[in-house]
C-alpha cells in the first residue's frame, strides 16, 4: 500500500480524501494544515489517523510516501519543493506551479532524489473524456477543424481571496483557463502555430475573463474562454468535417457524446467516484511498478505551463513574488 498524507484542507483537498475510498492500493494516513483547528475537523471527517500543524512536518514523516498537494496556487512550488526534498513522491494540484522556471526546478529535484512528481490533472484519466479522444482518433468525426472550451462562473469579487488575488497567483487562467489548454492539448498533441490572448483585468491585476484563439496546422484553429464573472456554457467540442464530439463540463466529465450524420452516441461513466480516484490509483500503481516517468506526462505539463507563460505575457500579467 502507498501511504499518503495531503498538505492542505480546501474544498479540493476534500474531494479528494472522499474519493479516496475506491482507491484500492493505498491508504490515506496524514493532513497538514496551519491552522490545528481546521486539520482536525478535516482528519476527523475522513478518518485520517495523524494530524500535523505544518507542511514541513508531513514532508518530514517517514510513515508516508506520497503528499498530495492542494494548497494555493502560489505555494505549489515551496509546498513541492519541501516534500520532494524528503524523499515524497508528489501528486501536486494543477497548477503544477505557477512558471515553467519553478516547474523545471521541480523536475531537477525529482529526479536527484528518485521519487515521482506528477500534476494533479485528473481530467487525463476520467473515462468519459478518453472515449472522446479515442472517437477522435478512430476517424469518427473526420479531420477536426475547430475546438471550442470554455469554462466561467459568477465569482463574488473578493480583492483578498484566492480567485482575485495577484499573491495568490489568482486569475482565470491558472483556475479555469488550464482546462480549456488541456483539453485541445489533448486532442492536438502538439506545438500551436500562433497563440493570440485577450483579456478583461479585475481591479487586483489578475484576469477576470479571458479568450484565447489557438491555430495549428491544417487550418485547425481553437477558442477557448473562462471567466469569473458570468456564467459560460463550460462544454468542450471538437468539431470535424464529418460530426462532432461534445463533452459536457468537460473538466469533470461524466459523459461524452458523438454526433455525425450516420449515428449518435452516448457515454456514460457510471462510477460514483467524483474523478479523483482515478489518477490516483494509477500514480500507486506507478510507484509500485516503479515504472518510469509519470501517468501524466511532464512533457504535457510543461507544454501548457509555456503556453499559459506567453498567455499572460500577452496580456500583461505577472504575479508579485515572480
């Protein structure tokens, strides 16, 4: 069994610790949070056995071999950092970190004390969402011409809070926008020709609502949107010459739909898991088979984190503490 120990007690830290009943190759046995009362109401309601009142401590503890990280955006890398230098493999919430400089860092240290770092992006295992990439590469849809991914929702505009705030590396693209960038990634698997980015800014500095226009070869082009200040229809469609694959909230997909004019299809992952307990049970079996590399990709990690570098390059922002 790998034991595991989660540096942080959000809403994500949470659903994660609840999917962690359908893991079947290993435990959940450690939480860490700054603030004791907040880690043991979370430890009591998912019956985890140790409590710490600093990250630094997990990180130290030699009964786990594995942190899942679901801190702040901005604490991804020192929250890393400090566990991969104590032997932890880590499973870090998406963001993986905040640039490509820290997420190369993050790669040299893995690699000089052998454990495994992977990004939290679970959206890779979900079932549903593979359906729809092996429709697209069975043909069914033709050659795709167009992808569209957006994902928005009305946020309360709190200056200090996580979603709005430039020292907690706040914005739409880091929160939401990774997700539209993951998804044609992962239908293109490859280098875009051109990146064009616009954005509307919130009074902090960070961007409230944002499009991105993606062009690849063979006249393929992508739009892509999030925001924090209207609702978006958060879908994603990849849409080709002969039908179109529609994957609805596709972040956390449930279900993928094929459209053509011969037939249409319906896939529905039943599970009863929220997604988490995918990528987990295979980042165990990763550690346990002590394969190479991660389920996945660096390299897919690193490319978005590129990506999302010249995004804000384009629309002017960069966070205080880069």
């Amino acid at each position: 069994m790998i034991h595991w120990g989660i540096l942080g007690t959000g809403k994500i830290a949470s659903l994660f610790a609840k999917d962690f009943q359908y893991v079947s190759n290993g435990e959940l046995v450690a939480v860490a949070s700054r603030n004791p009362d907040k880690a043991h109401a979370f430890a009591r309601k998912h019956n985890i056995r140790d409590v710490h009142i600093s990250y630094e401590a997990l990180a130290k503890w030699e009964d786990i071999d594995a942190v899942y990280i679901a801190t702040p955006h901005n604490r991804h890398f020192d929250d890393a950092r400090i566990c991969l230098e104590n032997g932890k493999s880590v499973l870090c919430e998406k963001p993986i970190t905040v640039n490509t400089q820290q997420l190369k860092e993050l790669q040299k240290l893995a690699e000089a004390n052998d454990v495994y770092l992977m990004e939290a992006m679970w959206t890779w295992f979900l079932p549903a969402f593979n359906k729809a990439v092996e429709w697209y590469r069975q043909g069914r849809i033709g050659d795709v011409r167009m992808i569209s991914s957006a994902f928005g929702f009305p946020a309360k505009y709190y200056p200090d809070g996580r979603l709005y705030n430039p020292e907690l590396a706040g914005g739409t693209l880091l929160d939401l926008g990774i997700y539209n960038l993951f998804t044609v990634n992962r239908f293109m698997d490859r280098e875009p020709e051109s990146i064009t980015a616009t954005a509307h800014m919130a009074d902090t500095g960070v961007d409230e609502h944002l499009a991105v226009t993606m062009t690849y070869p063979g006249d393929i082009m992508a739009q892509l949107a999030s925001a924090f200040s209207c609702k978006l229809q958060s879908d994603a469609i990849i849409s080709g010459t002969k039908g179109l694959i529609r994957l609805p909230r596709f972040w956390e997909a449930k279900k993928a739909i094929l459209e053509t004019s011969a037939s249409y299809e319906t896939f529905e992952d039943t599970h009863p898991c929220k997604g988490y307990y995918y990528e987990t049970q295979r980042f165990n079996e990763w550690i346990q088979q002590k394969k190479t590399g991660v389920p996945y990709p660096m390299e897919n990690s690193l490319r978005i984190m590129q990506q999302m570098d010249e995004i804000r390059r384009q629309i002017g922002l960069k966070y205080p503490f880069e």
